[in-house]
C-alpha cells in the first residue's frame, strides 16, 4: 500500500487533469481512495476516467470550483 499526492492551482472553474505518482509502488493495482483538500474551500469536483500507468495514476476533476489551490491525495495498493 502506498500514498501520493499532487498540488493543482485552478485560476478558473473547470475541468482539469490531474497526474499522482505513488512512490512507494512500482505498479498500482487499483486505487482505494482520493482525498481532496483546498484553499479556499471549494468543490474538488468529481473523479471521472482515472488511469493507471505503473506508478502513476491520472484523472479528470469535473466542476473544480475556481481561484483555489487543491492538493489531491490518492491511496493505492500494488507491489
């Protein structure tokens, strides 16, 4: 099991992508969990099409609300 986490700044609202690499794996299995944590508080938006590439895992964020910083946090397990 593993955690990583990526800082998204979104100027406006909108859809953005996001990328998460997940250090502690070598290849994710499937994702247990997304946390989202903004400044200011906003919506984070919904997880939609999530991929996973060895470590790394990618979504989009519909709806994400504007002028906040997002950190997105994703749990993991995999080997």
């Amino acid at each position: 099991m593993g955690r990583g986490t990526q800082t998204l700044i979104a100027p406006s609202s909108g859809n953005y992508g996001v990328t998460v690499i997940v250090p502690d794996l070598k290849l994710i299995a499937w994702v247990l969990e997304w946390s989202f944590h903004s400044v200011p508080i906003v919506s984070h938006g919904t997880v939609e099409n999530e991929k996973i590439s060895g470590n790394v895992v990618g979504c989009t964020l519909l709806g994400v609300g504007g002028g906040t910083t997002l950190t997105v946090e994703v749990k993991a397990v995999g080997l």
